[in-house]
C-alpha cells in the first residue's frame, strides 16, 4: 500500500510584490507562476503522481483572470498528475466566485477540495481535508479528520493554518493542535500556512511556501516529497527544493582595523546573484577611512543583485583627528566634519538623528578622497 505525493502550499499566484522596484517585481511574480512547473518536475523525479496543495496557492480572493487561467493551464500541462488544491485563509471558501471559476474552468486532472469530506486518493489511501471556511475560521476546523475511513487505510490530512500564532513573539495555542495526527489517526499530516519548512511531530509538516518571498525564512524554498510505506508507518519526508530566488539577510559584526572589503565579499553569495535579495545589516565599530571604504564596496557591489538593501544604522564610527584632516584641515568641510562628528555621538539625539550624522561623515570623507584622487 504504499503511497507518495507531493506536499506544498503557499504559492500566493499574483502577489503584487508593492514593495519592491518595477524590474524586480515583475520578476518575482512570474517566478511564483513557473513553480507550478517546478513542482511538477519535483513530482516526477521522486515517483510521485499526485500534488497536494495545502492553501493559499492564490495570493487574493479575486485573483486577477489572467493569473487563475494561467495557472490551471499550467496545471492542465501536467496531465500525467493529479492537483488536490486546498482553500487557504487567502483563498478560502468565502470566496464563492473564485471557486465556481475553478469549478468552471478548472482541468481534469485538478481536484478543489470544497468539501471536509474523506476522499479516495488510491486503493486504500485516503485523504481527509479542512478547507478553510473564511480567513479566520475562529474554530479548528481539522476536526472533520476525525471522520471514519475503510480499515486498514492510509489517512493523509490536508489542512492550513497555525499550530502556533506565528505572528507573535511568543507562541501561544493556535487553532490546530499539534497532536492532531495522533487524534485523529493520521499517517500524515501536510499543512500550509507557515512560509519556512517545519515538523512539528513525527508525521506532521509544514512544506513552505515552494518560492520564497520574504527574508523571514534562510532555508531553500522547496517542497516535501512523503513516501508513506503503509498504516501507523513512519513517513519518509524528503524536502526538494523548487525556488529559483534566494532571500537572504547576512549581519556584520565588525571591529577597528578589520579588512571590510574581505569581510563583505564573504558574507555574500559567490554565484547567482541575479536571483538573490539581499538584506544586508552590520553592526560594531569602525574607524572613518573603513566605514567609508564599507559603502564604497556596498554601493559597487549591489547592481549585481536582484534587489539589494544595506542598514548600516547600528555601526558606530571611531574618527581620530588624522581622519578629519584627511577631509580637510580647516574651513567650512572641517567645521562640517566636526560638527557631524559631534551629533554622531550626542546623546541628547535620538538614535536615528546619530545614525544620519554617522552616516554624512562617511559620505563627507568618500567625496572628500574622490575629490583628492
């Protein structure tokens, strides 16, 4: 009796991406559309036929038409497997017309699971899925996996939403509970809602959203391969990854006399830069001449990038009177510097007012050795 599939969720099709500058955007989005077929590669390859997908595979409950046609197409291309789409809290039932698209226009070999109700998978395979009923259903809605299948069946749970409040600081009790698998007898338990990959017991996964869109998870995006070998036997769960943009978020911690030029090299990925967001953050110490020579290799190194930020907030600068006179030693750009370096360290500023002054300084010394060279 053995069973595999394909657990993902999350893939959030037409996420506007608001944020971010026009080139990056709309690459972001059509990365989220191409994972459909990356998934279904994934699928192939690990001997699976079947793709569970555990919510939110659209970002709105009025996806634009070009996004929803455009996805079951894509999802009709791979007629040699079978989709399960689950509603989501973006995408749930509540969303009556979405649905009745889907309904209209969806393929056959696509399955919307609209209904809490026990569905053969295979001989002797069993799904039990929650579609979520509204975007807060204020209830656990995967009680209906308590529902009775043949003996002797494998019983896989579809559900979405957290175990925990993953908005908090602190985790507290969530709407699913996380022995539900073992209420409920479940061989597996695949869940979305959760962007970063996680196992919560033995038999019980969140996948992650299969492309990543945010710096909050450093793992690979990807998906979970489950090979479930027969009832109340461990799972096999093999995570594959999927995403082609990486989102990663690398911290200095920097000291006086450091080479800041190796130590951002190394903090950086050697290879596929066009695919990575960087968040770039650094903290510590440094003298006036290595601050600046720190922006100088930000700023030459970011157009590399897909989209590339760098807060140097919380960098202090140590400047001794030689690095002033490297600016100037007299007239308005000295008194300037003094002045900038008087408020970097003042404390009756605010931090942000310092960390702006701190910042002048070292723009002030870069133009001051551009205007020598």
């Amino acid at each position: 009796m053995r069973f595999r599939f394909l657990h993902s969720s999350d893939l959030h099709l037409g996420k506007p991406f608001g944020g971010y500058p026009e080139g990056i955007r709309n690459r972001l989005k059509e990365a989220r559309h191409g994972v459909i077929d990356r998934l279904a590669q994934s699928a192939r390859q690990g001997g699976a036929a079947v793709v569970l997908l555990a919510g939110d595979s659209f970002d709105a409950e009025t996806p634009a038409p070009d996004t929803l046609r455009q996805a079951l197409r894509a999802m009709a291309g791979h007629g040699d497997l079978r989709w399960f789409l689950l509603p989501g809290n973006h995408d749930s039932l509540a969303a009556s017309e979405l649905w009745r698209r889907i309904a209209a226009d969806g393929p056959a070999n696509l399955t919307a699971l609209t209904h809490a109700a026990p569905l053969s998978l295979a001989e002797g395979v069993w799904l039990l899925p929650a579609p979520c009923t509204q975007r807060r259903a204020g209830r656990d809605l995967t009680e209906a996996m308590d529902a009775s299948t043949p003996e002797g069946a494998l019983r896989i749970g579809l559900g979405h939403g957290p175990i925990t409040d993953f908005d908090e600081g602190e985790a507290r009790s969530g709407i699913i509970p996380p022995d539900r698998a073992a209420r409920s007898g479940l061989d597996y338990l695949a869940l979305g809602d959760w962007h970063g990959q996680m196992q919560i017991g033995p038999a019980t996964w969140y996948c992650g959203t299969p492309e990543a869109d945010g710096f909050k998870h450093d793992r690979k995006a990807g998906a979970l391969l489950v090979d479930l070998p027969g009832p109340g036997a461990a799972a096999g769960v093999e995570p594959v990854p999927t995403g082609q943009f990486r989102w990663i978020s690398p911290h200095l911690d920097l000291l006086p006399g450091e080479d800041v030029t190796d130590r951002l090299a190394r903090a950086l990925p050697a290879s596929g830069h066009r695919d990575h967001l960087v968040s770039l953050s650094a903290a510590g110490r440094l003298a006036l001449a290595d601050r600046a020579a720190l922006e100088t290799g930000v700023q030459a190194l970011a157009p590399d990038y897909g989209w590339f930020q760098a807060d140097l907030s919380a960098l202090q600068v140590e400047a001794r009177p030689d690095d002033l006179d490297m600016i100037d030693r007299a007239g308005a750009l000295r008194h300037a510097a003094e002045a900038l370096l008087a408020d970097s360290h003042d404390p009756q500023l605010s931090q942000p007012d310092r960390d702006i002054a701190a910042a002048a300084l070292s723009r002030l010394y870069s133009f001051a050795q551009e205007v020598r060279a």
